[in-house]
C-alpha cells in the first residue's frame, strides 16, 4: 500500500464542477481501467486533499473568492471537504493562490523543526545514532541481537521524548519519527533537506498537466520542473491536491 500526493491542473473551472473534472483527467491512469493490469495505471482510489497548517494559501486580497475550492463551494454531494484555516483552501485558479507563501511556509517548518530539536538537545544527555547499536551487533551477533540494538537505542532519553512528542502530536515532531532514527536525521547537513522543503512545497509526488501527461518523483528533476510549470500557469487555470492510494 503506497500514499502519495498528485497535483492535478485543470482549465478554468467552476468549484462544483471540479471533482467530476479532476476525474475524468485521472480515469486514464486508474490501475484497474482495464481487465489485466493497466500499464499505465498509477492509483486505485483518491479523494481531494488538504489539511489545516499544509493547505494552499490564498493571497490575501482573495480571501473569500467563490471561485476558491472549498468546503463551502464544492457541494458535500461531490466531495467530503473540510473547513480549513484563515486563508487556506483546497486549491482554486492559480491566480488566486500564494504559492511564495507556501515555500516560506515550508522553510519556517524545517527551521522551526530544528530549533525544537535544539531545545531537546539542550535538556537531555547526547543521544547516539541507531547504526552505532547496529554495529555493536554486527560484532557479536551471538550476543547482542538486532532488537536488543533498538531497543537500548530507544530508550535513551533524548530519543524517548521525541517518540513522545510524535505520538502526542507534537506541531513540530511527526509520527515518521516514530520509525526513523531522529539522532541520525538532525546529524545531517540541513541546508539541502531545507531547500529539498521548499522544493516540495507546492507540487506533490506527481503532477497531472493540463495536457493531461502525467510526471512523478521518479522521473529527473521533478521537483524543479513541476515548480516552473505550475508558477508559470495562466492565471485561471486551476491546481489542487490529490491524496492518492496506489
């Protein structure tokens, strides 16, 4: 089971008319469309997509527009839409929507992540990273296994409070700390992993064109390439986010 995030461009379109026009562009790579396997199947099933903190933004001067996809303009019939935040919405008219903001958004996140962590560093003992317990074991198999390394990993203090903060929902710790080793994460050089943020601010693993071609995360460049295409869109043409299962 894989979830992804497909941003899908459409012309201009009325938000009552959005849901039945993103499916009509994504029918061509239902995995199922065909009796066998569709070779250019991509998902099995999907729903429209934002959530309060990571939606897309509106600029200012729009807020409100009826021509926004929102809950209050995507009859509940079409499409199960949530409220969401002050100047935050599913998606709308590429025009409309503040995609600078975004990108700051994202790079404020990872700043805030890593002053967090400072914060936690500086109130336990130095933690060590999982590989080091890994190696231990790969030096006496017989008598430190695998587990034994996570589990001595796990309980040191520093990597304790963050599992804490991930399963209580922490703002800034996310539950996929909960299976990756923070101490080796914040070990990292960080001013890729930032830029990689921004990057990935606005388009999602895929984009869907509005030729209706489909690129992904798997291809070269991805990321650069979606950016420019959906910043240079015409200023009607609608972007929004599909949460995706594959």
């Amino acid at each position: 089971m894989t979830k992804f995030f497909a941003t899908v461009c459409l012309p201009p379109t009325a938000p009552r008319k959005v849901p039945r026009a993103v499916a009509a562009v994504m029918a061509p790579y239902d995995i199922n469309l065909t009796d066998d396997w569709n070779p250019a199947g991509r998902w099995d099933r999907w729903s429209i997509h934002s959530g309060a903190g990571n939606a897309y933004l509106v600029l200012p001067p729009h807020d409100g527009d009826r021509r926004l996809v929102t809950a209050s303009t995507v009859p509940r019939r079409k499409a199960q839409l949530h409220a969401l935040g002050p100047l935050e919405c599913y998606g709308g008219p590429r025009g409309l929507l503040d995609f600078d903001g975004m990108r700051k958004r994202a790079a404020r996140a990872h700043d805030d992540l890593l002053a967090a962590w400072s914060e936690l560093t500086a109130t336990h003992p130095p933690a060590r990273p999982l590989t080091d317990f890994l190696a231990r074991h790969e030096a006496d198999p017989e008598r430190y296994s695998p587990a034994a390394a996570r589990e001595e990993h796990l309980a040191q203090p520093l990597v304790q409070d963050v599992a804490r903060r991930a399963v209580a929902g922490d703002p800034h710790f996310g539950t996929s700390f909960l299976v990756n080793d923070p101490v080796a994460y914040f070990a990292q050089e960080h001013e890729e992993s930032r830029l990689g943020s921004v990057r990935c601010a606005v388009p999602g693993f895929a984009l869907v064109a509005l030729d209706g071609s489909w690129t992904d995360a798997d291809t070269d460049d991805h990321w650069e390439r979606a950016n420019r295409y959906l910043d240079d869109l015409d200023p009607g043409a609608v972007v929004l986010d599909l949460l995706c299962h594959s």
